[in-house]
C-alpha cells in the first residue's frame, strides 16, 4: 500500500479475553499507528487497547431496551451503530472479526447504506466455523455472512481447509497468520515475581486461556501433577471462563493447592510467560493458538496437541513438543523430557523465539492493508 494512502476503517470484535480480541486491538493499534483513522464499534472497550491512542475512536454500541423484547437485540443496535458511524465518518472499510455475528451485522448495515457505501472484511478466527457451525441453523447464518463479505481472511491454513469443507462456499480465503510484537513479547526478567511464585527455584508451568471446555483445562492440571510428581514445579492460570470453577475444584481435589496461582485476568502478560519455563496448550480445538505464539516469543517452548493451526506455529521436535488430544502422559513425558535437561531447553527457547519471528504484527498488517487496497 502507498504510504500516503490512509484509510477510514471500522473494527468490530470482542472485546473480553481471547485471541480474536487480542489480534483485531493489536491490529487497530497498528493501523492507527501507520496513520489510518480506526474506529472501534464495540460492546465495550477492548482488553488489550490500553490508555488514549492517537487515530482511534471508540463507539459503544448500547443495546436497545424495549418492554416487548424478552433479551435486548444486540445483534440489531451493533448493526445499525455500524451504519451509523459508516455513515458520519465515511468509513472506507467494516473489519469484522467473527462471522456471527460481526459480519452478519456488517451486512445488515451495509444494505441500510447501499451496496457501495462500505467494503466488508470477515476475518474468520475458529469458533465460528469449528463450533458455531455445528447447529445447522447458525450453519446458514455463518455463510451468509462470509459469502456476503467483499474479503475474507483466516488465521491458518487449517482453518481455511475446515471453512471450506463445512460451507462449501464458492469465495477465496485470505490466509494471514495472527502475528506478536516482538518488542513487547521477549524475556523480561523479573527477579521479585520469580522468587514469590517459586521461592526455592521451582519450575513454573503456564497456561493462558479464556477456561471454555474446548481448552481442555483438566488436561491442563493433569499433567501439571505428573509433573510435580517428579520435579517440585508452579502453575500459573491466567484468564476466567467457564470451567474455571472446575480448575479450582480439581485443584483442591488432587491437593495442588498450595502450587496453583489462579490469576486471573493480566494485562502485563509478557512479563508473567517470561517467568514460565513451559507452556500448556492441550487444546481439542484451536484455530491458530495466539498465546502459544506469544509465549514463543518470550522464549518459552510450548506442550501441546496436534490439532488445527498449533502445528502451523510450533515445531514439534524444535520450538515445543505437540501430543495427540488428550494424551496427558505423553504431554507430562515431553514437560519432563525438556525441564529436566537445561541444554535442550535452552535449545528450545531460542527456537521458539526464533520461530515467532516468522509471525511478526508489521508483516502480517501489511497483508491486511493489501486487502483493504485490493477493494478501492
């Protein structure tokens, strides 16, 4: 894109924890920062946007209340909020991540404006498509939303290959990878943080999530006790969701709860992978993995599964190691394997740092400002 060319773009995501938040923030941070006019139209004000920013604007959309309504229609005050700001800010772009129901949305305000009004980018993340997809009736809904789109993008090439296979729909799809900042992303050390969570030189286990069940967070604490079985070690849980509760609960059960640290949300989220020797990802589902590759970039190897996008970032055998769903002794194998040898994992923590480079946010945002050009 000539670097004179600014653009008007609209940004519609989540705006609590997840990947899909994480990247759509980062990517309006990005664009603001290369002199677009970002307008975030949202729910509420995304968890990674941080304090006042120059380029960018925040919309909330207020849902609308009305005695007849048994829920208030978000779906319908997000969609006309859309057109609303495309109309007085003359909006070149709507980015939408999630197709339900951002992009379904994004048509809606298109066709109150007129078919030339807005050009609609559909960024697909995964639950839309490996979830949602499920029930035949959102089914429906999801395709209309992608194949009404002017561009639609996914975050891994496996993603694509599932999108196509369950809609069958007849559109190209953009695969750009979620990216890391690598200046915000490296090993910070922080000597006070370590000696609190592990005071005797533990080995400290993370994993990062938004607790729904598809994170498999069970998995996660067993084979963090097999690993505390054999070497004394922490684990760090950061992030609140469903099965949160669950975690606490297997936590107590299994007598762990004097080495679990329940964070919570964390905004300093470098700093927390940086004191972390492995990272748990045994996910049944997940379309890219951005806190796998954010832990990379910290230097941090990561234990995971072989599904969707992961074996798209990690290298297994070179950055982290990656099990079949489910596999917990496998999993606790590979942690052991690599916290008990100092020279392999050091191997592996420069090999993950290496390999997020591969995933940088300028090269990545670039691709999508080719998108955007490719629709004036």
């Amino acid at each position: 894109m000539k670097e004179d060319m600014h653009m008007r773009i609209g940004i519609s995501c989540y705006p609590t924890l997840g990947g899909s938040g994480a990247i759509a923030t980062e990517l309006g941070k990005a664009l603001a920062k290369r002199g677009h006019e970002v307008h975030f139209i949202v729910s509420g004000i995304p968890f990674r946007l941080g304090l006042f920013l120059d380029n960018i604007y925040i919309h909330e959309v207020e849902p609308m209340s009305y005695p007849v309504f048994r829920q208030n229609p978000y779906d319908m005050a997000l969609a006309a909020k859309m057109a609303d700001v495309v109309r007085n800010y003359q909006l070149d772009i709507l980015h939408v991540h999630y197709a339900i129901p951002y992009a379904v949305c994004a048509f809606l305000a298109k066709e109150m404006l007129g078919e030339k009004s807005v050009k609609v980018v559909t960024t697909l993340h995964g639950t839309d498509v490996t979830v949602l997809a499920q029930d035949p009736l959102l089914r429906d809904v999801i395709r209309l939303g992608i194949e009404k789109s002017d561009a639609v993008t996914a975050v891994s090439e496996s993603l694509i290959e599932q999108t196509n296979e369950v809609f069958q729909t007849k559109c190209p799809i953009t695969k750009i990878y979620n990216f890391v900042d690598l200046h915000e992303f490296r090993r910070i050390t922080k000597p006070s943080w370590k000696e609190k969570i592990a005071p005797n030189d533990e080995k400290i286990l993370m994993h990062v999530s938004n607790f729904r069940g598809v994170k498999r967070v069970p998995d996660v604490l067993a084979v963090f006790h097999k690993v505390r079985e054999r070497i004394p070690s922490k684990l760090l849980l950061v992030g609140e969701g469903p099965d949160l509760e669950l975690a606490r609960t297997i936590t107590h059960q299994r007598g762990l709860d004097r080495d679990v640290f329940f964070l919570g949300k964390q905004d300093e989220i470098a700093s927390l992978y940086s004191l972390a020797d492995l990272f748990l990802l045994p996910s049944e589902k997940e379309s890219f993995g951005l806190v796998a590759l954010e832990a990379m970039a910290c230097g941090v190897p990561v234990i995971g599964s072989i599904i969707g996008g992961i074996p798209e970032v990690v290298e297994h055998g070179h950055s982290g190691f990656l099990s079949p769903v489910g596999n917990v002794e496998d999993m606790a194998e590979n942690a052991l394997q690599l916290l008990k040898n100092q020279d392999m994992w050091q191997h592996f923590s420069k090999a993950a740092r290496k390999r997020a480079k591969l995933f940088t946010l300028d090269e990545q945002v670039k691709k999508y400002e080719d998108v955007y050009e490719s629709l004036q």
